[in-house]
C-alpha cells in the first residue's frame, strides 16, 4: 500500500470514533484537541488517518495511543514498505501481537529500521546465548533501549561483562530476563568502574557476580557514590569479603542520605543508642530498610506488650521486619496460652523463635503439639482478625 502525499488542515477535530466493516478499522475524524498538532503538515508526504490507521491495524495500538505514536513518525511514514518487513520480521521471531503493540508504542521508529542491518544483528548475540523466542521477546518489548544502543560499543561490551561474571546458560538468561535494561547501560561509564572498585577493596568475585545477577541496579549507581557508601560501610565496621558487605550496600543504595538519617534519628528517639543501631545493622542489614511506621510501631509493641527495651529488640533486628497482622500478633497469642498453662518457658529467646521459624514449623511446634491439652488453640491462630490488636 503506497500512500499518496496530501496537504491536510485541522483547524478544530471532535472525538475521535470507529467504525468497523470488511475486517478493517476506519477513523472518523470530529473535532478534538489532541489532533491539532497535526495541523499545517503538507511536508509529511502522509496523511494522519492512514498513519493512524496502520498503528491500530497493524501494530495494535488503541485509537488515542495511535494518535500520539503518529505524531512522532509521520515525517518518515511515506509507505508501509518498510514498517511491513520490520512487523514481518518480528513475527518470524515469536514477538506476539501484544509484544509488538509494547514495542512500537514505546519506539514507534522501529518501523523504519533496517532488518539486516540493523536489528538481525543486534538481535543474534541474544539468540545465540539461548533465549527462546518468547523469551527474546520478553526482553526486547520491556527494554527496547537495547536496539537503540551500538552493538559494536555497548550492546557486546555489556553482555561480555554480564556473562563473565553470571556466566551462561541459565544464570545469564535469568540475569537478562529480570534486569534486560543492562543492556542499555555503557558499561565504560558505571558498571566497570564499580566492579573494578569493589575488586579492589576485596570484594570476591563471588558476590559481585550476586549483584549482578540479582541487584544489578547496584553496579550502575555513580561511582562516586559507591565509593562513599563503602566507605561508610568500612567505617561501621563492615569486612568487604563477607556476603554482609553487598547487602550493606543494596540496603544504602535503596534510600536516600536523608532518609537514612532520619531512620537513625528515630530509632535514637525510641530508645536506641547510636551503638546498638550499627550493631543490628551489622548482624542484620535489611533491618534499615523498614520503614519509620513499622519501627514505631514495632518498638511501641515489643515495649508494652513485653516490657522490653531496645537492647532486647537490637540483638533481634529481624523482629522489625516480620508483619505483625499475620505473624507477630497471631504467634503471640498462641505463646501467651502456651504460656499460661506453663508450657513454654518466659524467656525473650523462646518467643524470638517462635516468630523465626517457618509457618509450616510453627504450625507443628507450637499448634498441632498443644492442640489436646489446649482445644482452642487452632482455633485462636487460624482467627486472625488482630486489627484491634494493632491499635
């Protein structure tokens, strides 16, 4: 289908309707303000409906995404030549409908892209590592960055750096399928010189390969910044070849200074001293990554309920982080009848671990064993309905 160059004028369109006949879709324009842009457009060599129409027909675009779409190709929309083999090709590859509806949506000048010599080439070092065709398409449609990138300078340079520490087969089509945006990054300008910043203060390879596989994000923070969390870290007392190290830097990395500051502040003001909270930090990093709602109200808890200070609560920081409507209130109250007919002992120790363990452990442990000389005590743990408890 060739289309024919036509000066067209929008003063004032209306919404935009369909009308639907002999499988196709047609528009009808009436007065409506997103079409205006389209006004004055005699150069285009293109007329706005057709542009439109191929976007919903062809691609699957809805009727106002393809208005939008349209206003950033029709300039290079002369023909349906190319945009047909660029759809044709993706097809041959296992892009879905729905895929290639995110796709264009998001790079709507794909359509005008070179197969052979554009995206077959960007496209074969990703096949070759093994992904299937959904799989590509997965990847391709979420992070169409990739195809934008230099295959010579960023896209092999990436996927060098990712395979020599995930390696390959599955451990890199994991890596790429959670975090496929990796190939969009240069890896001259963050991802190395992190790496090779963390190598040098004995980070083992073994953990940056965790990062890259599972925080990825990480890697491509400004190098500036890495290096002032690690040395914060240092500074706390955090040994770079342990797994705690990385975590330390993940939990950093996840909030702001100020953010940071502020947990600290409140943790002072409930009780902790500066010395408890890096200790717990330490023994449990992910323990600063509550937010300031549950802390209080977790200290507020533990406090009234038990009587137990900050020193109790630090050496257990992980007690922060359990849900208190589905473990901490319900195991509590199975604890207080246990306890009650003295069958377990009152100890902070002994409840500790009855928060700890699994559900299914604590189901046998502390339920199931009791349940003939206490009959309500399935009962009561499968109640809950803490809300008021919460209070």
């Amino acid at each position: 289908m060739v289309i024919c160059p036509r000066m067209i004028s929008f003063s004032v369109i209306k919404p935009l309707h369909l009308i639907r006949g002999d499988a196709r879709t047609h528009l009808r324009f009436l007065e409506i303000p997103f079409l205006k842009s389209f006004s004055n457009i005699s150069e285009s060599g293109i007329q706005p409906s057709q542009a439109i129409d191929y976007l919903i027909n062809k691609c699957g675009l809805s009727p106002e995404n393809a208005v939008s779409v349209a206003k950033k190709i029709h300039l290079r929309f002369h023909n349906t030549e190319k945009p047909d083999s660029v759809l044709k090709f993706f097809e041959s590859i296992g892009f879905s409908r729905t895929h290639i509806t995110k796709l264009i949506s998001l790079k709507p000048l794909f359509l005008f892209s070179s197969v052979d010599k554009t995206l077959k080439p960007k496209l074969k070092p990703l096949q070759d590592l093994g992904l299937s065709c959904s799989e590509l398409a997965g990847v391709i449609s979420s992070n169409p960055g990739i195809l934008t990138r230099s295959l010579r300078t960023q896209i092999l340079p990436c996927l060098a750096v990712i395979t020599s520490y995930v390696g390959t087969g599955e451990n890199v089509l994991r890596t790429l399928k959670r975090s496929g945006w990796l190939l969009s990054a240069n890896p001259a300008e963050r991802m190395l010189p992190n790496i090779d910043f963390l190598r040098n203060q004995n980070v083992p390879d073994s953990r940056i390969a965790y990062m890259m596989a599972n925080q990825p994000g990480n890697l491509v923070t400004k190098p500036d910044q890495m290096k002032e969390i690690v040395e914060t870290l240092k500074e706390l007392g955090f040994k770079p070849e342990s797994r705690l190290f990385t975590v330390g830097i993940h939990i950093m990395l996840s909030m702001s200074k100020s953010t940071w500051e502020a947990k600290i502040k409140l943790l002072k003001d409930l009780g902790w001293s500066e010395e408890q909270i890096f200790a717990a930090f330490r023994k449990y990093p992910v323990y600063m990554s509550c937010s300031e709602k549950k802390m209080r109200l977790g200290m507020d808890f533990y406090a009234n309920a038990l009587n137990w200070d900050a020193l109790i609560v630090s050496k257990h920081p992980k007690l922060l982080m359990f849900s208190f409507k589905e473990r901490i209130i319900p195991r509590f109250e199975v604890w207080k009848m246990l306890l009650s007919k003295g069958l377990v002992l009152k100890e902070p120790g002994t409840l500790v671990t009855a928060w700890s363990i699994t559900e299914e452990d604590f189901l046998e442990k502390y339920v199931k064993k009791y349940k003939d000389e206490i009959p309500d005590l399935v009962k009561v743990y499968k109640l809950r309905n803490w809300d008021d408890k919460l209070m």
